[in-house]
C-alpha cells in the first residue's frame, strides 16, 4: 500500500482477524472481529468500551475469509465492480484474494488484479484487489473515498455481538450460509444507504467511473462461470452396518 492510502483503509485490508485477543484470552469469544477506523486496528467486543466513541467496523468470517457487509462498507468507499456475495440474506464483499489453486487459464472474465475467475460485469474480486487497481493506474483515491457519519459505526449496531457472556458470531451460524454464492449486479447496489454523505471530492455522482471504462482482459462475451464455494464438512456418514451375532 502506498503513501496515499487512508490508515484505516491500508489497515482493514492488512489486520488479522479472527484470532485470539492478547488482553483478553482468558474470556469467552475474544476473536478479534472488530475494526476501529480511529485507531486502524482490530479488536474483540471485550475490547470495544474501550474505545468509546470510536467508529468500529463489523467484520465477519465466510468460508474462512474475512468479509463486511455491503450495507458498511459502501459508506467509506466506493464498492462498485466488485463482486459481492448474499449470506443469510445479506450481501458481503470480500476483503482480500482468496488463495487460488492454480491460475486460471481461458476467455473468461477475471479480477482486474488477480486474474480470479469472476461473474459479468464484475471487475475485482474484492476491496483490496480494486484499492490496488485504482493506485496502478495513477487514480487519486479521494476519488472513491467518502465522508461516514460515525454514529452509523457505534458498537450499539453489531448483530450478534453481546457483552452478557451469550454472545453469538457469524461462525455459530455457519451452517446457515449457502454453499452457492449468489451474485449480484453491480448496477443493483451502485447507490449506497448512504448517499445524503457528501464524498471527499466533488465528483462523487460519477462512483464508479474510475474502472467502468477499463478494458477487461480475457474477456469473453458468453463465458458465464459458476462458482461454487464449498463449505466442506456437510456430508454426514450413514449408520455402520454390522453382521448379527452368532
């Protein structure tokens, strides 16, 4: 990440999260799956009244990888053409690459940056993939950064997330998610909850202008890939069938 990026935007895309909080390994759920934008680190909900007043960002586990809500996220950047996925009824955008098996090799449409197979219209397969982009390419990032209200980031918003010792995070619900991604438009979402927000530059009616007239490389016009994600661990073993005694 270069000079020019925000701290709080070099540090969500660079944390680790959803490992065990050093202050607070002895109390139950202390992942840390929690972002402060004011401090640009993560911490777990033991750790949030200690950062009264801070906007804190919710971030959330989907087949091993870190994600935010669409809903979030599009209210500190723009989002558009990046793929989002629909987990119990939310939409979720990836923050970094997912690990690839092995490069893809074909005509079809494939991350600006990574080259990860990816669904028409779509440009990055994530937040970090399209930061990196934009920065290639020259663009100032103002461009697609917006000003949030910080009262929409207070702690009293997490879902899920309880101080009571019963809280509940998205990996007890694991088993709700579809194994199918279910994607989305761009154009659906390009409009964010948060639009009344002024950007930081005055342009900020054209989001998503600085990758919508990009050539795609590789681009095929009727390659519609399907992708399956997998969650694993769901195929449950028949009843053991043993011989009567004799």
């Amino acid at each position: 990440m270069g000079m020019s990026v925000p701290g709080w935007l070099g540090g969500l895309v660079e944390e680790s999260f959803f490992v065990g909080c050093e202050s607070h390994e002895s109390r139950r759920k202390n992942e840390k799956n929690i972002f402060c934008l004011d401090c640009c680190t993560s911490i777990c909900p033991h750790c949030a009244p200690l950062h009264p007043h801070h906007p804190l960002l919710q971030v959330r586990r989907y087949v091993y990888n870190d994600v935010v809500r669409l809903d979030d996220l599009e209210k500190l950047i723009d989002c558009s053409y990046v793929q989002p996925y629909t987990i119990n009824s939310a939409k979720v955008i990836f923050l970094k690459p997912r690990p690839q098996s092995r490069p893809f090799k074909g005509s079809g449409n494939i991350c600006l940056t990574c080259d990860r197979i990816l669904q028409e219209p779509f440009h990055f397969c994530c937040l970090s993939c399209k930061v990196d982009h934009v920065m290639l390419q020259g663009e100032d990032l103002s461009s697609i950064l917006f000003r949030y209200d910080e009262s929409e980031f207070a702690f009293t918003h997490f879902e899920n997330l309880r101080m009571d010792g019963s809280d509940v995070t998205d990996d007890d619900v694991i088993g709700q998610i579809t194994p199918n991604s279910i994607l989305e438009d761009p154009l659906h979402y390009n409009s964010c909850s948060g639009s009344s927000q002024p950007a930081i530059r005055s342009h900020h009616h054209r989001r998503g202008s600085d990758v919508s007239d990009l050539p795609k490389r590789k681009k095929g016009g009727s390659f519609f890939p399907q992708i399956v994600l997998s969650l694993g661990g769901n195929r449950r073993k028949g009843a053991p069938h043993r011989s009567p005694l004799a």
